[in-house]
C-alpha cells in the first residue's frame, strides 16, 4: 500500500511541477509578445535628394559611317606601261602632283611626226595665201591647205592630251591609299591605280526614324565621338536631309559635314553621331542612385513627413522612368516636384520605415559626368 501512496505523491508533485514550468513560459511568451508589440525599429540613416525640373537638351544620337568629301580611285585613262611611282601608300598629296608616269616614247616620237607636219602645213597655207592675193592660186588650194593646217593642229593636241593622260595626276589635295601597280605593270584603260581621300573635311550618313525626320533642318550642330573616346568629340552640322524613306527600315539618311584636321575620322569608319535638337526638354529628375529597378516595377523611396511628430516615414513609390543623362533619370510618371526621394541607403528599408536625414557628404550628381583618373 506504501509503495502505490508513494507512486501518486510522487506523479502528483510531477504535475505540479509541470503545471508551474508552463505558466513561467507562458508568462515569457506574453512578456516577448507584447515587447515585439511595441519595438520600434530605429530610424535609418539615408541621404535624401529634391526632385525637381531640368532643363535637358533634346538630342538624337546615331551611328553614322564617315565618309570622305572627295574620294575617288584613280585609273588609268590611256593604255601603258608604269614608268614611275612618284608616291608612298599613305601619304598625302596635292592637287596637280604626278602620281604616275607611263611610257611614252612613240607617242614623243608621233608628236614630233605630226609637229613637223604641222609646220608645213603653215607654210604651205601661208604660200597659198599670198599666191591667192596675186590671183595666181585658186580659192579650192586655199581651202584645202586651211583644212591640212587644222587637221595637223587636231594631230598634235590629240597627242599633246595623250602624254598628258601618261602622267597620271592627283586631281586634288588629299590622301592616297595603298597602290595597286608596280614598275612595270601594263595597264589597261580603268585599270585601277589607287584611292583618293580629301580627308580634311569629311560627310558623316546616319540613318534617322520617320518620326524624329520632321525635328531635323539643316544647320542644327551635330558632335561625334571618335571610338570609345566619349570625350573626344568632333563638331560639325547637318548639311542634308534625304529626299525619301526607306521603304524596308522607314529611316531618312542625314549628312554632317565636319572639320578632320588631323584625320582622326577616316573614311568607312562607324562613328556615334548626336544631333542637338534647337528646343530643350523640361524634365523631372532624380538621381539614377535613387531608383530600385525590379521586374514588377521601378520604385522609389519617398521622404514623407509624420502630421503628428514631423518624423521622415518612407513612402515607396511606384514611378515610370524616361530617358537617362549622366547621372539622372527622368521621372514621368509618379513623383511631384518637391518631393524629397532616398538618393542613398534605399536598398536596406522597408514602406514606412522611419528614416534620418545622413551628415556624410553625398556625391555630386550631373548630367554630364566625366572620368578622372584619381
């Protein structure tokens, strides 16, 4: 009988024991419930940029291909030998200077040939002449000794023209590519000599939608960047508008005419073209910094402030973004002027966060950042 009195104490004391634990936790429960009821996290150090309107240079930009303002192959324009290369592949030359020369001996020798017939023929006619004044030649002998006089001028010009075809010569100032012909080479009429390039001034095409077409007017200034060099622009204009539309791309093709004096636009080269439209756009910007980009929608943070304590609440704002300059966005949809936005910190907070505005300076925000080696 001991043992079973000893049994049910003992289970007894167990359940109070039990009933104890559980009410000791559950009063820890409350107490954490309660005090997560009432936690407040702190504010969040950000720093906070106004939004506001710009003034924004309404542009265009395309690649074009660069291509000379004169720019021809030189060919042959008679039948001949190559006597002399008077150039180098690559090098610049002038209007008039002697590119090539080709063999011209028989055609020296027919010169002279028809030179000596030439002056007879004057000497005849000037024989004639006086005879017919004394009436003694007849107006026919004349005729034909005017007509042997012309026939023998018509001889020389022709080879005179010729041997000046022979010498083959560069029609204007420019730079001359790599030669096609070596001594020797017999060329044929439009054999192939070498390209021509007048390179100090030169055209750039670029192909512009028929929506933007009707914004272009010649004289607008167009800037080019050389290669990857973004800061190494090349001014010039629009010079020419086309006349018709592709019917396949819908595109226009506009010419720039742009100074090269040192040749850094090459003809055939691609280059970036950026036309200046004449009036600005107004826009409403903020910094690229402050925009959280996500697949259902750009957002930003808000700087609101409470009605009651003037505290900073984090508002996150659904917006639509416009284009980018340097380090701004466009917002045209869903911010106001003057609303103050998170530029930096927006990652870490959460819709109606309370929010500090930081002391650390911030970048410096523009439209057209440029690199500097630090």
């Amino acid at each position: 009988m001991k043992p079973f009195k000893s049994v049910l104490i003992s289970l007894g004391l167990l359940a109070v024991l039990l009933v104890v634990i559980v009410g000791i936790k559950a009063e820890q429960l409350g107490m954490m419930a309660e005090s997560g009821a009432n936690f407040v996290p702190p504010p969040e150090s950000v720093s906070l940029y106004t939004a506001a309107t710009q003034s924004w240079p309404q542009t265009y930009t395309a690649i074009g291909t660069v291509e000379a303002d004169e720019g021809i192959t030189i060919s042959a324009q008679v039948a001949g030998k190559v006597k002399r290369i008077a150039f180098q592949s690559g090098a610049q030359v002038r209007a008039g200077e002697v590119l090539i020369e080709q063999e011209s001996v028989n055609e020296k020798a027919q010169l002279n040939a028809a030179q000596a017939r030439l002056k007879l023929a004057q000497a005849n006619y000037q024989r004639l002449d006086e005879l017919r004044n004394r009436k003694i030649a007849s107006q026919s002998e004349l005729d034909t000794a005017v007509q042997q006089v012309e026939s023998a001028k018509g001889d020389v010009d022709d080879l005179r023209a010729t041997l000046e075809k022979k010498q083959i010569r560069a029609p204007f100032d420019g730079r001359v590519g790599i030669r096609q012909v070596d001594l020797g080479t017999d060329l044929q009429v439009g054999a192939a000599i070498v390209t021509l390039q007048a390179t100090n001034r030169v055209r750039v095409n670029f192909p512009i939608p028929q929506d933007w077409l009707i914004q272009m007017t010649a004289g607008l200034p167009v800037s080019v960047a050389v290669g990857d060099a973004q800061n190494s622009l090349v001014a010039g204009e629009i010079t020419a508008i086309g006349a018709e539309i592709n019917p396949v791309t819908r595109n226009a093709v506009v010419q720039s005419s742009l100074e090269n004096p040192d040749n850094r636009l090459i003809p055939g080269m691609a280059v970036s073209s950026t036309v200046t439209l004449s009036e600005p756009l107004s826009v409403l910007a903020v910094p690229s910094t402050a925009i959280i980009y996500a697949p259902f929608g750009d957002t930003v943070f808000v700087a609101d402030k409470d009605a009651k304590t003037g505290a900073l609440v984090a508002r996150q704002q659904f917006v639509r973004l416009g284009k980018t300059r340097g380090d701004y966005v466009e917002i045209v949809d869903g911010l106001k002027t003057g609303e103050q936005v998170v530029s930096a910190g927006a990652f870490k907070l959460f819709n109606k966060q309370a929010l500090v505005e930081s002391k650390l300076p911030t970048p410096e925000f523009k439209t057209e950042p440029k690199p500097t080696n630090s």
